[in-house]
C-alpha cells in the first residue's frame, strides 16, 4: 500500500513529525514501512511559465524556438525539440542553474547555433513514473492547466512536494488498504483526532425520472449494495490535485468519473464501480450467481466465461459486471455518458477471491473485498465520491440513495480481563489503561463485572477473540515496553532423539573423513528413471508427484538419494572439480495404499570419484568400491554395527552388474554399494567411474548402538600366522574367510586380508590371497604345536571345501 | 719403573687424544689397558721391586689407570656427541615443504548453522521433534488456524501431491502434532528442524528451504518469555552485542504475533546497503500460541499458554557468511562448499 504523507496530513494533524520518523513509527505498530520515496527530491529551479511564441528553428528542422515567460516575469528564448506544445500553454520550465530527476543540471547552451537558456520539462523528466501519466502526456511536456499561475515553483503543483511511504502489510490488516485506515493509526498513537472528509454531496437534484431498483439474489455473496445515481455527466480529465494524489499512490488518472471512483477507493477502502446508466435496462441491478458458461465481455475487451460458483451484476438483459472483480464493457462509462450509476457493495471475500483467481483478474478492488471492507462504509464511500464529482461540476447527484442492506451486521462485542492481558502480555495495565488505549482505535469500551465489554468498529473485522484484543492493546502500548523474561516453571532437560544424534555422527564421521555434505532437493525430473535405466515397472518408478511443479524437472519426490548426487558430481565436473567425495542425508517418499501420508524413510548416501589427492611424497589412490567400502566400513564401525555382511548382487539398475552389492547387518538389508553402471555414466555425463552408497538410516539406526561392553585386555601373547593361499578368482575373499573362522575355532581372534594378487606369478583362473591370523587365548599362553594343529586343520578344510591351496 | 708409566700415560693420553672415530678409541683401551695390553705388561715388573717401592708404584700405576680412563671417557663423549651432531645437521629438512596430503571434506552451511540453532535450543532445555515433510492440510494448514481461502495462504504458496496433500510449506505442522502427543503434560518445550517446501525460486526464494520451529506451553508463559528467549538465542547465534526488537506481524497461528528484528550484524545497527539503511534485519515471526491451535492439539487455552517461533536456516546462514545469494547453498559447487 503506497500512502501519500500529503494525503494522510488532510486526516490527521502530523504535526512536526518527518516522514521518515512517521515511517519508524508505522514498523513499530505493526504496518511495516518498506521504503519512502520522495520524488521530488533532487529537483530545483523548475517554475511554471508560459509559451508565447514559437518559431521554427532555422538550422533544424526537428526543433523550434519557444519564448517563454516565467519566474520573475522574465522571458527566456528555449530551444527544444518537443512536438506536443503550442503557444499559449503552461509548461514546468527548467531555468538555467535548475536540477532535475537524476540529477541532470541546466546550464546555458546552444543548439544548433541558437541559444538556449533552459528546457522546457516531461513528466519522467520530472521524475514521474510514465505509467501514472495521462496517455497523451506520458512522453512529451507536461502541459499544466490553462489558469496556472506563471513563475511559482512547479513540484507542489504536480505533486512534486508529497512523500510516498510503502506499506508492506500483513493479511489481516485489510482495513489499512486505504489513506484513512492508516490516518486511523497513527491519530490513535499521535493522539491527536481524525479528521473525516466530507461526504454529504452539497445540493442534490430531485429523482424520479430515472428508476433505480437493486434485487440481491444471493444475501449470503452480497450482504449490502448501494446505488447512488448522478445525472448531467459532464466527461473530462478530473483536476490536477486528484490526479497527483492518485500518481503518488502508483493509480493511472483516466477521466474524471473512474478517477473519482479510485480517489474514494484509495481513501476510504471502498472498492466502487460506475455504471453507465442508460445501458442499464430499466436501472434495474439483480445481483446473482452467473449461470454455467455465461459469457460477460470484460472491460479489458475479453469474453470470461462464468460459471454458478460466481457472482455477477446483471440487469434484466444479462451480466454487466463480475462482482467486485472487474465491470463489462457493455455498461463502461465513457465520454458521452450522461448518467452514471455508483455501485458501493460488500462483497464476500472468499467468493471474491476465488473468482479473482480462476479468472486470474487481480485488482486493487478485488484485493481489498478480499480481505474484508467495512460494510458499515459502503454509503459514506458512495456519498464522497458522488459529492466529489458535484464539486468537480462533472455531475448533479440525485437525492435518492438505494442501500439493500436487509441484515445489517451486528457489532460484535468481545470480553477482554484485564487479568488475561496482565498474564499474557506481563504488563501492569489498569482496566482504564486499557480502555484508553483501545478506545484511541475507535473501540468502544464498557466496564462491568466480568471484565472490559469491548465493541469491534466495523472495519476491523480481523477481531475475533479476546487475544485479538490483546494484541491491540499490546501494539499501542509498544512490543519495546513488555519486560524480556525466561519461561518459569518445572525445569527441563533437552533432548536430542537417538537417531539425531547418530545422524550428527555419521556426517561428522563422513565430513571429517574427506566428504563433502551436500544438499540437493527432494524432488527431481522422472527422466532419472530412463538414465539409470531402470525398468518400467521396477517399484523405484512408483512415486509421489507433485500436482503442481514448477517444472518438470521438479516433479517427482525423489525415491532414491544418489541420484541428486550425480547431478552433483556432474554439476563439478563441468567446473573442473573432477575428484569429489560427498554425500547427503535426506528423506525418501514412498506411496502407500491405505494411508493418508506417504512413506517417509531417511537416506544416508555418498559417491566418490577420481582420486584422493597425492602429494610430493604420498601416492594418490583411485577412489574406487573399495576405497567407498573401506570408508563404510569404518563409519558402520563407528556407529556399532555389527556383523555387517557384502551380498554380490547381478542386477541392480543403474550398477554395473559386477560390482555392487547389498549390505546387511545380520539378516537385516541396510542398503546397497556399487559402481554407477557405465550407461548411467554416460547418460549423467560423467567423464569418470562413480561409486556410490546408500543406506537406509531409520533401519541402521536401529542396527546401530548396541551397548558398548569392554573387552579386557589379553593377559597371554598371542601368535600371528601368516596364510597364503592359491585360490580360483571366483572363490569370494568372504567364502575364504568364512572356512578360516569356522575351523580356526575360539583361539583365533582376528583375521586381517593383507595382500591379493593376480597375474603372471599364479596360473591362469587363479589368484593368491594372503591373510594374517591372529591366535590369543585368555587363560593360557599358546604352544606352537596348538597353533600349528589349528592352521593344518584350516588348510585342510579350504582345500577340501573351496579348492584353496598353500601357495609355495 | 716409574719411568715407563709416565711414559706410557704420555703415550696413551696422545693416542687417546688423535682418535677420531670410537673404533680408534677402543683399539687404543685395548693396546693399553687391556687384558693384554700394555699397562699389564709393565705391571708385571712389579715382582722386581722392592717392597718399599711396590706400593708406591702400585699406587702410581693405578693413577695412570684411573687418567687414562678419564681421557678415555671424555673422549668417548666428544666423539658420541660430534657424530650426532654430524647425523642431526645431516637429517636437517626443508620443514615449510607441504604437509603429507589429507582427504578434507565439510559440513553443509546450513548442517553447521542448523546444530548451532538446535544447540543452543537444547542448552535452554528444549527437545527435537520431527515430522513429515508431506503432510496434510489439516496440521499444514487447518489445526493451525489458516481458514480454507483466506489471504494468509497466498503467503505460502504450496505444492500439492494429492488433494488436502501437500509438502509442508513451513515447520509449524510440528506443534500440533507434538501436543496431540503430549497433552495434557506441561510443560512442553520443544524446536522442529526440517525442510519445507514452497512454490518459489529466485535469488531470494529457493522451491526447498529449512525451517526451525519452536515451542513452549505451560501454565504461565507470557509474551514476555517469548521475547527473553528469542533475546538470548539472538546473543547466542550473533554475538552478546546483538540487539533484538519485536514488531506487531500477523501469522493465523499466534496471537498476539510479532516480527524479530535483530541489529544488522553487518553495520551494527549504524545502516547500510545490507540492512536497507534502517540498521535492523528481520530474522523470525513469533508469537503467542492462538487459542485455536492450543484446542487443536487438546490443551485448554484458559488454562495454558505458549509461544512459538520459525526461523529460515538459510536466512541466517546467508547473514552469518555474508551470502548474497541463496541459490549457491543448493548449487553444491565443492569450492564452495570447502570453505565451511
Ligand atoms: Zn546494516
């Protein structure tokens, strides 16, 4: 809401009080002030004056010479290119030594061999917005009306001297979408009266001639219409000091009917509409719900089809206008009309809303119907606009005034304890405290003995409750004064979930481990599907999708995490970030049948990439499946759990099918590890081999943490064998190990994989794996022999079971 | 006799002294105090003297024992320490050679800024709860008091997944489902992190963005606690010298309802391009819990009261890093996210 200091001056007495101070204070009440614009900041030296000549230039064609009187009576010679002036108007002149807009500065000059001793001045020259501006003057010299006085300062003239502040407000404070709701405001925390304009029209002429009659079909969607008519129209541009007010509050001025009909929508709140009365059959208004596929030709010259969820205006012929959303072309005023119809209504704001919507026709009228106008102001706003156009001599008004308002509302009337606002608030207000300050906004207050009896002034509808109330009171007594506190009470420890707590650990484990946190949005294109390769009726594909993405490739809540992570890897790689360990932890959707909500389920995924970095005296290592598998390795470790096993898996869409696998803690499958499949590789555009793992978290965590319980420390040496084995390549290291566990019986504590090695040394099908045995006994140091017997047994046992042999 | 020890000390104390390397130097113990060696051999004359003169020179040969072995030791220890002076100048490196490389990776900003808020939220004695992020209008919307069609929705424009289905457009959906399961107990003081979803991207609006939500019911929590303890967080999060001020606002769910504003921790509140020139940043709306949102999650307004509170993570981590814009946060670009 954009609010004309000079306006709001003509409601309340500010006193001494600056703009910018008004603007702090109106943010500390609540109507927070989001800029102030001074347009006519900057601009000096421009005056009015008068064109008395004009003479074609004799070196250029395009300009001519204009003698021009102006301050002090002077006559200037100015040379300008304009084409919209003729001798006699009344122009802002720019004097030499003058600023304008932008802060251009007019000196004395020569163009084209002639001398100029100043410019004669546009709108936006000025520092009007074009958009504001009449049509025919938005580019060319402002013209000023005929009876301006020559040689006075030009910006109180043209508005120039106003203060424009930008109101951001809040949804529920409707009533402050006009000069006077805001007027109300600050009078209630100046204390200082508001000043009403007037409204009664002057003179009024006798009707009778013309009927008017409004039927309200639909008392529920229009609780109250008032139709004021005015005869005698005489059409034209409505005066000066109207169209600068409704420039400065960002309105476009048109003519001096619909200029009115938006001056008194601008001050009071009240959205009106006039009709051209003679297209009105029988001055007869029926307002209804539209009939399915009626058809109205909207002002703006398009045929909107209605439907019965609307309410339209109509005359016994057909729609004239959509409710409070926009009027028909049909009935528009214009240059010949002669009688017009004001329409003053209420509205209902949520029918007003989705109308405004599913016609997607959003106006300064239909906005403020639909935060709710006072209806107890629907006449006062007719009044005022029809006695502004009697002032203006456009029209005579007709002393009849039809008001269908067969409810009148009744004033709501809200207890307020003065008990409840000390314990809410922690403030010591008194009852009378609290009446005064309610009664600055218009409350009208009764004591008795339950409390305060407050009654809601109609236009603020946004009060409902007793809390409603307590915030009026603690905005007028200033947030700043309430007294900072801590909670009392019964003390309480924080508390942070198991699984939160785990999470924290494993991305602090992964961040301080080389990886990167990264965070990528829940939704994704469906195409991720096809780039993976994943089958058509795989469950991955069965998602939950949005009804209304921004775009396809937002459309579809993400089944998977990784993914998200190959855009990532993607996203670097164009950016030369070629190597790259990161990863995420975020939710998963799954539909459900059956249930209201979809099934959430928190991922911990990673990819890695590239190398690690070398250095001058490091090597460098690929970070491949096993670099990624060692790193989850020790972060299930960490996070306790156990027995974690790897389960090759052939087919897996989007991995290479000889390398990945399930990872399970005992029987429970906590997620998958694999390479990225090299046609996902390519579909991602990715120039490297990417591994990646996800993990269900929920289902970790609860695999997780089992209680620590110490082991004590071996009392007895132990004895370490090493174990170098020829075995087929398609014998799996874990099957090997398995053997060596089982035979190697209680005595055998740890077995470590030291060395793997295939090529020109072992026969072809095979390769030598090595591991290190680690025998220990709690009771008893072990002999050689005991140890020895264990090995041959194990020996025995992988020849037989898996073909292994000692290597020589 | 006596003669042949000076001599022999002489002798020794000369070779003992032109050594250069411990080989030398034991050699040299051997020729002339060994078993075999030159001391003994002269002492075995002893027999040929008299028995006045024995003790004597038993007494003099047992000087020189005792002398050499002096000059011995010192000059074992000069040669010891020189050789590992020559070892140490020898294994001198060039210490401003980088350190052996080390994978370093990092928490997300918003991860960082996230637990900071929780932290200081549980130090106050507060639990974490969570909900899901696609929830239904009813705890989105309805429980919290935003009438179907009313203007407060346009602020949060929401993406559908179903009908009466949405992504949660803020955190708030938490506190009504967080009282369904703890009333009647009191009191009840918890914060909700989480992601929240609403229809909007540009420099400022990300599609997906992070929310921590607040609240507290018990029998006596006033306005006045509300704006104690967002006071302390804002000295927490932004240092002790932040100052906070709280502005009437409107949110369907509390009432009374305010705005925190804290001062801009770019100029400190002198005005500047960050802070608009008005020397203050809104950072979180709060307010009063609405007696309507207490009855949906099943405690009685009379006898209760509460406040709540949301705040964008991206918000103050945007303040916190001086980032201009909130698109880099998702853009996920590791030189970026290496400098956190
Ligand atoms: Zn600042």
């Amino acid at each position: 809401m954009r609010v004309s200091y000079n306006w709001l001056r003509e409601f309340v007495d500010l006193g001494g009080i600056s703009p910018y101070e008004l603007a702090d204070r109106l943010t500390m009440l609540g109507l927070a002030a989001e800029g102030i614009e001074e347009p006519g900041k900057g601009i000096e030296k421009v005056y009015t004056g008068k064109i008395l000549q004009i003479e074609a230039h004799p070196n250029a064609d395009k300009l001519v010479i204009c003698r021009v009187v102006t301050v002090g009576g002077e006559e200037v010679q100015i040379v300008t290119g304009a084409t919209n002036v003729t001798e006699g108007d009344v122009v802002p002149v720019a004097v030499v030594g003058a600023k304008l807009a932008g802060g251009l500065a007019i000196k004395k000059a020569k163009l084209r061999g002639i001398e100029s001793r100043g410019m004669l001045c546009s709108g936006q020259e000025l520092g009007l917005d074009p958009s504001t501006m009449p049509a025919d003057q938005a580019h060319g010299i402002m013209i000023l009306a005929a009876d301006t006085p020559l040689g006075v300062d030009v910006k109180p003239l043209i508005g120039l001297d106003d203060v424009v502040l930008e109101l951001e407000l809040t949804p529920n404070r409707g009533d402050c979408l006009s000069i006077l709701g805001v007027a109300r405001e600050v009078a209630a925390i100046l204390g200082k009266p508001l000043q009403m304009p007037p409204t009664e029209p002057l003179e009024t002429v006798p009707g009778g001639e013309e009927p008017v009659r409004v039927d309200i079909e639909e008392p529920e969607l229009c609780r109250r219409y008032v139709a004021r008519l005015l005869i005698n129209v005489q059409a034209g541009p409505s005066p000066a000091w109207m169209q600068h007010r409704l420039r400065a509050v960002g309105v476009r001025p048109i003519s001096n009917v619909v200029d009115v009909t938006n001056y008194v929508m601008m001050e009071l709140g009240q959205p009106l509409h006039a009709f051209d009365y003679h297209k009105l059959q029988d001055g007869h208004i029926i307002v209804r719900r539209a009939v399915e596929d009626e058809i109205i030709i909207s002002l703006d010259n398009v045929a909107r089809k209605l439907n019965p969820e609307m309410l339209v205006i109509t005359d016994p012929s057909g729609p004239v206008a959509v409710a409070g959303v926009m009027g028909g072309l049909d009935s528009e005023v214009t240059e010949i009309t002669g009688a017009v119809l004001l329409e003053s209504a209420y509205f209902n704001p949520v029918s007003i809303r989705r109308t405004a919507r599913d016609l997607a026709l959003h106006s300064e009228s239909s906005s403020r119907f639909e935060h709710g106008i006072d209806i107890t102001g629907c006449q006062r706003a007719a009044d005022r606009a029809a006695r502004l156009l009697a002032e203006m001599g456009a029209a005579q008004v007709v002393d009849l005034v039809v008001d269908n308002y067969a409810a009148p509302v009744v004033e709501k009337t809200i207890l307020l304890r003065p008990d409840r606002v000390r314990h809410v608030l922690d403030v010591d207000l008194t009852p009378a405290e609290i009446t005064g300050l309610l009664a600055s906004l218009h409350f009208e207050v009764q004591e008795d003995a339950n409390g305060l009896m407050v009654t809601v002034p109609g236009h603020r509808p946004d009060i409902a409750i007793e809390e409603d109330l307590i915030e009026e009171v603690a905005r007028l007594h200033g947030y700043g004064r309430i007294p900072d506190t801590l909670p009392t009470g019964v003390m309480t420890s924080g508390s942070l979930p198991g699984t939160h707590l785990l999470a924290r650990q494993v991305r602090s484990f992964l961040s301080r481990g080389g990886f990167y946190e990264v965070v990528t949005y829940s939704f994704h294109s469906p195409r991720v599907f096809d780039r993976l390769g994943v089958p058509d009726d795989n469950p991955l594909r069965q998602t939950v999708n949005l009804q209304n993405p921004l775009s396809e490739e937002q459309s579809v809540m993400r089944t998977q995490l990784y993914p998200g992570l190959l855009d990532v890897l993607q996203r670097n790689s164009n950016r030369r970030n070629r190597d790259a360990a990161i990863f995420e932890m975020g939710r998963v959707f799954f539909p459900t049948t059956g249930k209201s909500l979809p099934k959430e389920v928190t991922v911990l995924a990673a990819a890695v990439t590239g190398r690690t970095p070398g250095g001058w005296n490091s090597r460098s290592v690929d970070m491949d499946f096993y670099f990624l598998k060692g790193a989850l390795g020790v972060l299930l470790a960490d996070a306790g759990v156990e027995n974690v096993t790897y389960k090759p898996e052939a087919n897996v869409p989007g991995f290479h099918p000889g390398r990945v696998a399930t990872i399970y803690s005992g029987e429970q499958k906590l997620g998958i590890i694999g390479e990225l499949h090299p046609d996902a590789q390519d579909a991602y555009d990715l120039k490297q081999r990417v591994t990646v793992f996800e993990l269900n978290f929920d289902l970790l965590a609860v695999a997780a943490g089992r209680p620590m319980v110490y082991q004590p420390l071996p009392k007895f040496p132990g004895v370490e064998r090493d174990l170098a084995l020829l075995a087929r390549i398609d014998v799996p290291a874990s099957s090997l190990l398995e053997v060596i566990y089982h035979e190697g019986g209680s005595i055998l504590r740890d077995v470590r994989l030291f060395d793997v090695y295939q090529g020109e040394q072992v026969a072809e099908g095979y390769r030598s794996i090595a591991f290190s045995l680690q025998f220990q006994s709690d009771d008893r140091t072990l002999t050689d022999e005991e140890v020895s017997g264990k090995v041959a047994l194990i020996t025995v046992a992988l020849e037989k079971e898996l073909g292994a042999t000692l290597r020589d | 006799m006596e003669e042949k020890l000076k001599n022999l000390l002489l002798d020794a104390s000369q070779a003992l002294s032109s050594a250069t390397d411990l080989d030398q130097l034991n050699d040299i113990r051997v020729r002339y105090l060994g078993k075999k060696g030159i001391l003994t051999g002269v002492l075995r004359g002893m027999g040929a003297l008299s028995a006045e003169e024995r003790p004597r020179i038993g007494q003099l040969a047992n000087e020189v024992r005792e002398k050499l072995e002096d000059v011995l030791n010192s000059r074992t220890y000069k040669i010891k320490n020189r050789v590992k002076e020559a070892r140490l100048e020898q294994e001198k490196i060039d210490v401003t050679l980088p350190g052996t490389a080390f994978m370093t990776g990092s928490r997300h900003p918003l991860a960082v800024i996230q637990e900071e808020m929780e932290d200081i939220f549980l130090w106050m004695g507060y639990a974490i709860e969570v909900g899901p992020e696609i929830e239904l209008d009813y705890y989105n919307f309805e429980a919290l008091n935003f009438p179907a069609e009313h203007p407060a929705r346009d602020m949060q424009d929401s993406f559908f997944t179903a009908p009466g289905v949405l992504l949660r457009t803020h955190t708030s959906p938490v506190q009504v489902r967080t009282m369904e399961r703890t009333n009647p107990a009191l009191p009840v003081r918890i914060i909700a992190p989480g992601r929240v979803y609403r229809r909007d991207d540009d420099a400022t609006h990300s599609p997906m963005f992070n929310q921590v939500e607040g609240l507290v019911i018990d029998k006596r929590v006033t306005f006045g606690d509300l704006k104690g303890t967002l006071r302390v967080f804002a000295e927490k999060m932004f240092g002790p010298e932040t100052r906070t001020r709280f502005r009437p606002s409107f949110f369907p769910f509390t009432e009374p309802s305010a705005e925190m504003d804290i001062s801009c921790t770019t100029c400190g509140g002198k005005g500047c391009r960050v802070c608009s020139h008005t020397g203050w940043l809104e950072i979180l709306g709060c307010g009063m819990i609405h007696p309507r949102v207490l009855e949906a999650g099943g405690y009685n307004p009379e006898e209760v009261t509460g406040f709540a509170f949301g705040m964008g993570v991206e918000r103050i981590a945007m303040l916190k890093y001086s980032l201009d814009d909130m698109r880099l946060l998702f853009d996920n670009d590791l030189r970026f996210l290496a400098q956190f």
